[in-house]
C-alpha cells in the first residue's frame, strides 16, 4: 500500500476534507492566536486545528507512518514513509482572507518525496502529482512554459518574516528586477511552485523556505518538467529552492548566485 498512486490518492481525501475545514473556520473569522519566530510570523487557531485533522486522518488510514508538520513539528528522522505537511500555507493571507493558500501534503518513502497534492483551500484549486507519473491540475497533464529568456520572464518569489532576511532579499530583487519581465509575490510558495508547474509564472525562487512549503509544489514543479534546486549545485532547501524550465534556469541560477542570494541573514 505504499505506492506513489495509493498514497496520493490518501493525500488528496486529507487535502480536502482540511481544506473544507480551513474553510469553514475562514467563514466564521480568524484571529492570530500567537507568533513564532517574529511578531508577523502568526499562526492561527485553523493552522493547528487542520494540522490535528490532517493527523487524524493520517494516523487512522496508516498508523505506522511519520508526520512532519509546520505547527507540531514531528519526526525528523526517516520512517519509511513520513508525511510532510503545511496545513495552511499562506497563513498571512489567510488571516487578511485573500484567496491564496492552501493545504500542502506529501508522502515521502525513503527519504525520497513520491506523491504531493497543494489544494487552494479557498478557490478549489488543486494541484497533484506523483514521482515519474507526471502532474495535474484536475484531469489536464501540466508543462512548464516555454521561456528561455530571461529578460522575458516572470518571476515568483517571497520574503521572510525577520526584517533583516527581508532587507537582503530586496536587494537581491532590486539586483534582479532588471533582468526580468517582471516579478509576483503571491505569499504562498507551495502555490508559486504549481503556478511555475501550470506556466502562470515563468519561474519562482525563494530563500527561506522549510520542507513544508516546497515538498508538494516542488515534486508538481519537478514533474511538470522545471529543475527544481538550490543554488551551486545544493539542493532544494532552506538557503535557497529555484524551480524554472532547462532552459530558463541556469539564467536565472547564475544571477541569483552573483547576488548572493543563499546568502545574508
Ligand atoms: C509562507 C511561504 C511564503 C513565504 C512566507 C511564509 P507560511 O509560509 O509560503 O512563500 O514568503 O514568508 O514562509 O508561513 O504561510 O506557511
């Protein structure tokens, strides 16, 4: 029972009964309940409570597996399939009730990400796709777009909630904008990855990011065709993720690295 197809069908039943859920608590309103690791990093009573039912729900269909989620933490180490989850990403938009975040679950086995379903749990939007088995937005198979140059594209990216990495960050962007079409900052980087998948945006990057954030839209990104990576030749992680096409990534890596942007606070 640990196919990628089997477990993707698991994560997309939790995927949506958490979003209904994150739904229904948006409807009756939302307040920060606390901060994390700054005053405008906030989680709210929906972030934990759609974290427990996506536990839940994990636990009952397949007790023996590991859970790492954003607000309870969980296992680090490698069970043989662990689950990584952001229950609501995009929890700044949640809290301004814009319609751009959603519930992202991966199963990974092995140490290895196989099956990753990102849900808009405010418009409906999902996005899946398993390891080799491609990706989907509904039925219709995703491609990333066909842009090759750089100066063409329009770039995803996101800041993060200490104001000095943000400081950084902007200069990295104001060493970038040049360069570019254009750039979008949406405020949920497991929806910028499928919209990199799908082509509504050309490329995404991002320093800052946890495994709960990327899992699931790297893998829809992946399969879509993007290289999805760190910087100089890391991988995908917490100094840097950039996902974009073969032939629109290593434009974009190249400056990305002269702006140092894995680097600063
Ligand atoms: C968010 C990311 C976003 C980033 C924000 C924050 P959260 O995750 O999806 O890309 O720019 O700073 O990290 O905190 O809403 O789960």
């Amino acid at each position: 029972m640990d196919r990628p197809v089997e477990l993707l069908a698991l994560a997309v039943s939790v995927a949506r009964s958490a979003s209904d859920l994150a739904r229904r608590m948006r409807a009756d309103g939302v307040a920060a309940v606390a901060t994390k690791s700054t005053a405008t990093d906030v989680v709210t009573a929906a972030d934990r409570a759609v974290e427990r039912h996506v536990r839940e729900r994990l636990h009952e269909a397949r007790p023996g597996d590991a859970v790492l989620g954003e607000e309870y933490g969980g296992e680090r180490d490698r069970a043989p399939v662990r689950w990584i989850l952001d229950p609501i990403d995009g929890t700044v938009n949640y809290l301004y009730d814009l319609p751009q975040y959603a519930v992202s679950l991966a199963a990974e086995v092995d140490g290895v990400v196989v099956a990753g379903v990102v849900r808009n749990a405010a418009t409906g939007r999902e996005w899946t796709a398993t390891r080799g088995g491609g990706a989907f937005a509904g039925d219709r198979r995703l491609a990333v777009s066909g842009e090759t140059d750089l100066a063409q594209a329009l770039v995803g990216t996101g800041f993060g909630y200490a104001a000095q990495r943000r400081l950084h960050q902007a200069r990295v962007l104001a060493g970038l904008i040049g360069h570019i079409r254009d750039i979008r900052r949406f405020g949920a980087a497991s929806i910028d990855l499928c919209m990199v998948a799908e082509g509504t945006l050309d490329a995404y990057y991002e320093k800052g990011l946890n495994p709960w954030d990327h899992a699931a839209g790297g893998l829809v990104a992946a399969e879509a065709g993007a290289l999805v990576t760190g910087l100089d030749g890391a991988p995908p992680g917490p100094d840097m993720v950039i996902a974009a096409p073969p032939g629109l990534h290593p434009a974009l890596h190249d400056r990305l690295s002269e702006l140092d942007a894995a680097g600063g606070p």
